[in-house]
C-alpha cells in the first residue's frame, strides 16, 4: 500500500443497529455491520493506496433526535473532517406511542442538508424488519415502511445513496436474528455489511447464506413466555421508568482509529 496516498475517513452515527448490538465478539464486545463495512473499505481502498480511518459515535436506546443533532454536531466536529458518514435512526421511535413519522423524515432532511453543506457524502440505511417477530409487529410494519418511503423520495430528492435494509427480504429470516427478534446477530450483520458495502460500490449483493439453511425459529408457548420475560417485560419497565439501555453509556469509538486492511475491527 502506498503510505503516502490521501486517508479515506469514515463516521457511523445512530443505534444499537450500528453500535452493533448483537454481533459479539470473543471478549463479550460488539462488532457490527459498521465495524464491518469501515474494515471491508479499507481492503478496498488500500488497492488504491488510500488508508482508512474510521469513528463510531452510535449509541444504544437513542432516538432519530439526539442522533442527528448530537451524534452528528460530533460527528462533524471530528478533526480531521469526514469524508463518509452513514446515518441509520427512528427504529426506537417507531416502538413508542405518537410518533410523528413526518417529523423524523424532517430530522432526516436536515442532517442531509447538514452534511451536504459540510461536503461530507451521507449514506442512509433504512433498518432490517424484525416485525414478523414481534409483538404488534404489523402495526410496527406499517410505520417501518412508510419511514423507508418517505427515506427513499429524501434520497431522490438529494441524490443520497440509500442502502434499503428494510427491503431485504432474506435478512427476515429469523435465523438473522438474537433471541430478543429486536437484534441482528452475527449472521445479520455481516448481511447489513455486505449490502452496504454493495450500495458504496464495492462488491456484489451478499448471497443468501451458504451454511445450514435458514428456517424459522422454533415456536412454543414455553418459548413465547420467556421471551416476554427476558426481553419484552424489561423493555416495558424501561419506558415506565423514562430510562433507556443507552443511558450513561459511551460511544465505542469517538476518536479517529486507523483500521488495517487485513484487520477485522473490534470495539475499543
């Protein structure tokens, strides 16, 4: 790789969808699609002799609002500037009562006009659909795919790559999923890489996955009834008591971190 060649420098903003809550490595750390995508680009881009740097500011539990003002005043305040910014938010908006969906499509625009003024490149992810295995999950369905097509119309009207997660039909596959049919496990998030990866310009659609095929979940009401108890009950208590699993938490990486092109990336 040539040293000298100018540094590609890549942010994610937004979740635990892009925190990579889910996608745990060895050291009960996460990874990510994100981790993925920023270490997928660099083997691209030491081709070229170009180094990548790489930021993750994503949170779990955090809603569209503080994503786009906070995550991205930082995001943009990172010396140097970025070149690259994805940005994924609203699937913790879309699971609370009154939503107003127009409103996050208006928080969207103006993180785009945010970066384009910045001159920063955005990239928009529409989130993988879980609503099949969810409680209430067609009501949820409902405000999932009018938020990806009023994301869709943003990115036309702003000529922004959208990478449509939501559209994935194979990432539906429960088998893609944590126990808690919340979260992408590692499966998934490789998938979400590689159609990111794809959307940028770097590789094919992932193929569906090559190992033992993909089936649905087994069902029980044993099952159903521990689900309810470790995941959903939690879940609710959270919302009653105005608190969220991101609460007092970090981002993983604030700083700019130089990602090998050999390296598979992993939370510092």
């Amino acid at each position: 790789m040539t040293k000298g060649g100018p540094r590609v420098r890549y942010v994610a903003i937004g979740d635990s969808f892009t925190e990579g809550v889910g996608d745990v490595l060895p050291d009960g750390s996460f990874r990510g699609w994100a981790d993925l995508v920023a270490a997928g680009l660099s083997a691209a881009l030491s081709e070229r002799g170009e180094p990548l740097e790489y930021a993750n500011l994503a949170i779990r539990g955090r809603l569209l609002r503080p994503i786009v003002t906070d995550q991205l005043d930082a995001a943009l305040a990172l010396d140097p500037a970025p070149d690259l910014l994805t940005l994924n938010g609203g699937g913790n908006d879309m699971l609370r009562p009154g939503v107003h969906l127009d409103g996050l499509l208006e928080l969207t625009e103006h993180a785009i006009n945010r970066c384009v003024a910045a001159g920063v490149r955005i990239v928009l992810l529409s989130g993988a659909d879980p609503t099949a295995q969810l409680p209430l999950g067609r009501f949820v369905h409902r405000r999932a795919a009018y938020l990806t097509a009023g994301l869709a119309d943003l990115c036309a009207k702003h000529s922004v790559t959208l990478v449509n997660v939501f559209g994935d039909e194979e990432i539906r596959n429960p088998a893609y999923w944590t126990s808690d049919r919340l979260h992408l496990n590692s499966l998934g998030h490789q998938r979400v890489a590689g159609l990111v990866l794809h959307g940028l310009g770097f590789g094919a659609l992932p193929e569906a996955a090559a190992a033992a095929p993909l089936t649905a979940n087994t069902r029980g009401l044993l099952k159903d009834a521990r689900y309810y108890c470790e995941h959903v009950l939690p879940w609710i208590n959270r919302r009653v008591r105005g608190t969220s699993s991101g609460d007092n938490r970090a981002a993983k990486h604030t700083v700019w971190q130089s990602i090998a092109p050999a390296e598979s990336t992993t939370t510092g």
